[in-house]
C-alpha cells in the first residue's frame, strides 16, 4: 500500500520540524523514502517508527528494521538507548505516535491533499456507505479510492484490509500509492479508534459524513458520551470543510450542536426539519426505491439494490454527501443505483426465492441487530430466524442487548459462537441469554443454544419452509473464527450455501 517511487526528503528536515533531539552523536543526513512502526514492513530508505508497545518496545526491534533497510529511527526516550545501539541516525521526541500523521504527510508529500477525501463515521452503515459513495464518485467520471473494513481500492487494484481505518503510516502511503494511481477522489471509513489514536492525522476531508451512533466499543471508550465525543472530533475545521449528519439519529441531530463546520441534514424518514428528505419510500426483497426532495424542492427519483430501510438511509446519506462533495443530484442519485452489493452486507445466498432467503449481514452490535431484523420483518411472509454470536474480549456490556434484540424481534434466535477469542463462548452465550430473558415469554423468539457456528447455521437452514427468511449476522465478509489464540477459516456465506446445498439436494 505504498507508492513504487518516493522522493527522498532530507532527515534534517524532518528534525528541524519537529525541533527533535538527536540521539546520536553524528549529524542525522539520511534520506527518507518511506515510514512505518512495524519492522516486519520496512523497506530500504524507511524511517523506522519505534513506539511502546504492550509486551515490548518497538525500539528493541529496531536492529531488524536496519537490516531490512532503515535508515534511521524516530522514537521516544525510553527507546533511545536501542535505537542507538543499531548505529543507525536517531531523533527522539516524547511522544512520536501523535506525530506519526503529521511525519507520514510530510515524509510522503502531504499525498492526500492532491485528492478530494470523503470521511465516513458512524457506528453502523460505514462500510455501505462508503461503497455507495465510491459508486457515485465513479458514475461522475472520477477514478476513485476506497478504503474500509471491507477492503481497500486504489483505481483498479485492490488490498485486503486489516482494520477499518488503517494506522497513519500506513493510510499516507496508501494516498501516495493512490496519487500514482491516478486517483482523483478517495472515501474511507473513519472509526472512533482512529479518531483516538491520531491515525487520521495529516488529513484534511472535503465532506464528513455521520451515519448513527449505538452502543459499541465500550471497552475502549468510558461511555456512549466518550464514543460519541470522539466521533464529533471529524466535525472540526482542522479535519473537515463540511459535514453532512443523519437527522433521524438522536446523536446525529445532537452533532449539529457541537460540529464547528457547515452541517448539511438529511431524513430517510422525511423529517421536515431537514436540509434533504427520502419521501414515497418502497421497499422490497432485492432493494429499494424513494424520491429524494432537497433544497429549493429539487427532486430526484432514487434507488438501491440493497435491502432494508437502513439502506435507504445509508442511499440517501451517500446521495446528499455526493451533492455536497460537488457531484450534480442526478449523476449521484444514478451512480448510487449502480452499486449491485456490498460483500458480507446484507448479502444474500439464496436457493430459491420460492422457497427462503437466507441472507449474511456484518451487523455486530445493538442498533445494526435492530435495523437488520427490523427491515427483514418487513419482507418477510414467514418466520424470521437470526443466527447470531458476541464476539469474545469485546464490549460485554453490549451482550446482553443483543440477545434481547434478537429475541424481541425474531421468531425464531438461535444464539452461537462469533469470535470468542480467548473467551469461554458459553459464558457470553449465557450474557445473550441474560437478556433474551428480559422479554416476556409471549413475545420472545423460540431461542436455540448451539455454541458450534456451522451447525447453528445448518439448523437454521434445515428448519426454513416457504416464506421464510434467516440472517446470519455478526461476521459478514470475514473469512476466518478466532478461537482460543487461533483463526480457523470460516466463511458465513460459504457455511450458508453448503447448507442450503445438504438441504436440497441431500
């Protein structure tokens, strides 16, 4: 994810910005061509980034990044002494992973400042948003970037992603990659960690979009309030020109009181308060349609291919920050429509639509769990049936709230393992249980306990009939299971199409 040719900048330079002390005794005239804060990823002319970590120091790998190619090493005082000792030019500040942004730009040419960068935040919608976005941008002609949880594209080439909002070193080298690419606008999902952590440092968005905010990474963020803070960060004029906010989400309508930058509003419920509206909405199995009525009474006929009313929400939202961005209504309202699926959104893997649907969606957390199986009771004839886990050394507190999602508004929740890491996955099905209990018994779902994620699945199938429809919800697009230390392959989508394979032909 970094660009094949890098102009060497001058460490010198890099000191007097910084105004760092040197940790050697040599005057620091290295060229730089590149940075990262892993060894494993250096290259030759890279500016080692050796930062504390929990187990180890990074410095104390800083003799494999100078065998790998490193030609000097940032750090903070605890690591001089083993930056040091590789012989290599060090600088020592107090904090480097605060400027690590700020570095990554310089050291790369302030890359994303030749591209036009759309941010996405939320708790829920992110990834498809930023998918529809990324359609729309391409529609009007753009050669377009994208970067998330799902993956990361740079024109025609494509990346596997490791996490939603990549570390600072590595998203600058991304833009500079992108640059070479040709890439005129770029979308990615921000996640409250990058926010935290300084990862977006250096980056200046042209529009900021916020989707919806519901309990999720409590393990890191104090409480709802922090996490929402933490969000309301990107609507700041040091990060965003403008920004656009869902006015149907409580927090979403808070925003508007502590963003710093003109806020544009949109309503998939047609609120009449806000700046755009989703009015004459219809929804059906294979995706949505709705009129979009914005300022001065514009209009415009929209549509999705991708189910449930939140995906009307996250249409419109990407719509009217497509406007925002400069993309005339109509090419962004065509552009939206194009985008035929999102990978492990609301994807379907489906044997005969005479029969059941079966569909696999990344909904992980409270409010995803209630969007999802709210829009699919409203295309659904038969029974409901959720297939759903908690992941393990996570957020535990939102537990218990999935398990009473589930079973308030499914027929049928057969509650399994999703990542239970180094967790007991019983004890976080008996937290889903906890709460699957505080429905009362003539509204609860008949819920099923089977700790073992294929044959949930397998159940759940076997047990569909005509009209029917199951979600296999929490790991979307991911191809693997965490347990105990370990990532055994398990693809939701493949699980689900093997199943319906034994049921029908077996």
């Amino acid at each position: 994810m970094r660009p094949t040719t890098s102009p060497p900048r001058p460490l010198t330079g890099l000191a007097t910005m910084l105004d760092a002390d040197s940790g050697t005794a040599r005057s620091p005239h290295a060229a730089i061509t590149g940075v990262t804060i892993d060894s494993r990823q250096v290259r030759r002319g890279d500016l080692y980034v050796a930062l504390p970590g929990s187990h180890a120091h990074g410095a104390s790998f800083a003799a494999e990044a100078m065998a790998r190619g490193a030609v000097a090493v940032l750090t903070d005082p605890a690591g001089r002494d083993a930056a040091v000792a590789t012989g290599l030019p060090v600088l020592v500040v107090p904090e480097p992973r605060g400027l690590l942004g700020q570095i990554s730009s310089w050291v790369y040419g302030q890359p994303s400042h030749d591209l036009s960068v759309i941010g996405v935040t939320g708790t829920s919608g992110k990834s498809t948003t930023t998918f529809l976005l990324e359609a729309g941008l391409r529609a009007a002609g753009h050669t377009t970037g994208l970067i998330g949880g799902v993956e990361i594209r740079a024109g025609e080439v494509r990346f596997e992603s490791r996490l939603t909002t990549p570390e600072a070193s590595e998203l600058h080298g991304l833009f500079a990659f992108m640059r070479e690419q040709g890439v005129s606008s770029a979308v990615m999902e921000v996640s409250s960690h990058a926010l935290a952590l300084g990862r977006i440092d250096g980056i200046f968005y042209d529009v900021a979009l916020f989707t919806n905010l519901s309990q999720d990474h409590l393990d890191f963020h104090r409480d709802l309030d922090d996490y929402f803070a933490t969000k309301a960060r990107l609507f700041q004029p040091e990060l965003s020109r403008a920004g656009v906010t869902n006015l149907d989400d409580p927090h979403g309508r808070e925003l508007l009181t502590v963003a710093k930058i003109p806020m544009t509003t949109f309503s998939p419920a047609g609120d009449p308060e806000a700046d755009w509206r989703a009015l004459d909405v219809r929804l059906g199995a294979d995706g949505s349609s709705f009129r979009v009525v914005g300022p001065g009474g514009v209009e415009a006929d929209a549509q999705v291919a991708l189910p449930g009313s939140f995906n009307v929400a996250n249409a419109l939202g990407a719509i009217v920050t497509l406007v925002e961005a400069g993309v005339p209504l109509q090419a962004a309202v065509h552009g939206v429509g194009t985008l035929k699926g999102v990978p492990g959104r609301m994807e379907r893997v489906t044997a005969s639509e005479d029969e059941f649907q079966a569909v696999v969606d990344y909904s992980h957390k409270p409010g995803a769990v209630e969007s999802v199986l709210n829009s699919l009771r409203q295309v659904t004839s038969g029974r409901l049936t959720i297939v759903l886990g908690c992941g393990g050394d996570r957020d535990k507190g939102k537990r218990p709230i999935m398990g009473e999602a589930a079973a308030r508004l499914a027929d049928v929740a057969i509650f399994t393992s999703d990542n239970p890491r180094t967790e007991d996955p019983l004890h976080i099905l008996a937290a889903m249980m906890e709460g699957a209990l505080g429905v009362p018994q003539h509204e609860r779902a008949h819920v099923i306990i089977e700790p073992d994620r294929a044959a949930a699945i397998d159940l759940a199938v076997r047990r569909a009939g005509r009209g029917d429809v199951i979600v296999v919800a929490g790991k979307g697009h991911e191809q693997g299971q965490y347990i105990s230390g370990e990532v055994i392959p398990f693809d939701d989508r493949e699980v689900v199409a093997e199943a319906i394979h034994r049921k029908v032909y077996q």
